[in-house]
C-alpha cells in the first residue's frame, strides 16, 4: 500500500472484533511507531502495551468513567460550545454510549498507551502525535483498525483520572500518558467524515481572512 493512500483511506475504528492478530503485527505497529521523529532525536517516548483482560479492563473502566464525567459536567460548563456545537445533544449521546466506549478498549486484542517522559522531551506530546499516526498507518496498511484517544490535551483529559491510570499500570510520575491506541481487527469501519477543502486549509504567501 503506498503511504499516500494509507494516508486517505486510514480511519478511526472504534468497534473491533473480539479476535487475536498475529503477534508479529503488534512488533511491526510498534517500530513504526519508533521510527517517528523527535526533537533532537531525544526519543522521549516509551510504549506501555495492554494484551489481555486483566491489563484492559481498568484502562476501560477509566476511559468510561472520563467520558461519564465530562457528559455529566458538560451543561455547567461555560465554555462547553467551543467544543461542541450542542453539549445536550453530547450529554446525551455520550451517556448512552458508555458501554460501546468500554468495548472500544476491552474487545481489541492490543490497547497501546503512548507515553511521553517530561524529563527528556517538552514536545513529547508531538512527538507522541507523530508516533500516533505512523502506528495507525502501519496498522491500516496490515488490515487492521485502530484510533488515538488523546488524554494530554483534550476535554477528555480534565476528566481522566491520571494519577489513578499511572498508580495502576505503575508509571512514574515524570512520565506522562499521552495517547491510548487500540488495535484489532475491524468489525465497522467508519463512513469518511471527510476534510475540509485543500483550498480552505492553505494560503499561499500571506495570510487571507479572518
Ligand atoms: C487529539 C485527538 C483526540 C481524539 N480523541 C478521540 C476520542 O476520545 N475518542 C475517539 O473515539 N476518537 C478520538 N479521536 C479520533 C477522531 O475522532 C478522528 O480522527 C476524527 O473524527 C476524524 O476521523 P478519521 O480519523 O476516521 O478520519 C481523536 C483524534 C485526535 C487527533
């Protein structure tokens, strides 16, 4: 498959088939994911790799509980319109969704947390990103599905309890958890949400608009 292509045609696959995948996959996802870039090729990242239940049934129950909490909080917000066009809708929406969340990260053979260490990196965030779309590109190109939840940045991550997520899977406190990656086999692919036009994400020479 050529990158290009992988690049198009890659989505975010939230439902997955309850199905191992060869063991040699996960190793190619993640070396994929170690040929990223880093600033000053510092590689501030480490890869903390959940395979069975035991390992992805907390990370699940707290994805769940993250997501529970911000649908619960959402209507006091007064900034809930900057992320969503209609935060009752959402409320509504996430709540009836908790369990197909927990099975996002439970029925995928392999849940990849991307971690960043403080110490080595201040970009390990994007770095992380990077890391993030070369895993799900390489998974795309072996047929196999998966999707970044990014907990650093976003909503979500005000929600998700953290300490509790390092104190589980006994990450150190300089370490960060930036993304959760599931990977498996894909029961839905999702329809194209589709871009913008190229035209309306690019100005040549100056800046228009605004
Ligand atoms: C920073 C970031 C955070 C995301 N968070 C979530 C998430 O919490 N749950 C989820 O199912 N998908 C998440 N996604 C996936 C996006 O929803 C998805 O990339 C977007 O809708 C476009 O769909 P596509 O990837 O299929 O093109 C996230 C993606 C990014 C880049």
């Amino acid at each position: 498959m050529k990158v290009i292509e992988a690049i198009r045609e890659r989505r975010s696959v939230r439902k997955f088939k309850k199905k191992e995948i060869r063991p040699e996959a996960i190793k190619v996802i993640l070396d994929a994911g170690r040929w990223a870039p880093s600033a000053g090729n510092r590689q501030p990242l480490k890869f903390l790799v959940l395979s069975n239940e035991e390992e992805k049934e907390p990370l699940a129950k707290m994805y769940v509980e993250a997501y529970r909490r911000e649908a619960e909080d959402l209507l006091n917000r007064e900034d809930a319109e900057k992320y969503y066009k209609n935060p009752y809708e959402v409320k509504k929406r996430i709540l009836g969704m908790l369990d197909l969340l927990e099975r996002q990260l439970r029925d995928p053979p392999f849940v990849i947390l991307i971690c960043g260490d403080t110490r080595l990196s201040r970009s390990y965030i994007f770095e992380a990103g990077l890391a993030a779309q070369n895993m799900m590109l390489a998974a795309w190109e072996l047929n196999l599905g998966s999707c970044c939840i990014e907990i650093a940045t976003t909503l979500l991550s005000e929600y998700f309890d953290k300490e509790k997520l390092k104190r589980v899977y006994n990450i150190p406190e300089e370490v960060d958890v930036v993304a959760i990656v599931p990977i498996g086999r894909i029961e839905e692919k999702p329809p194209n949400p589709g871009r913008e036009l190229l035209k309306d994400y690019t100005y040549t020479g100056y800046w228009i608009g605004d």
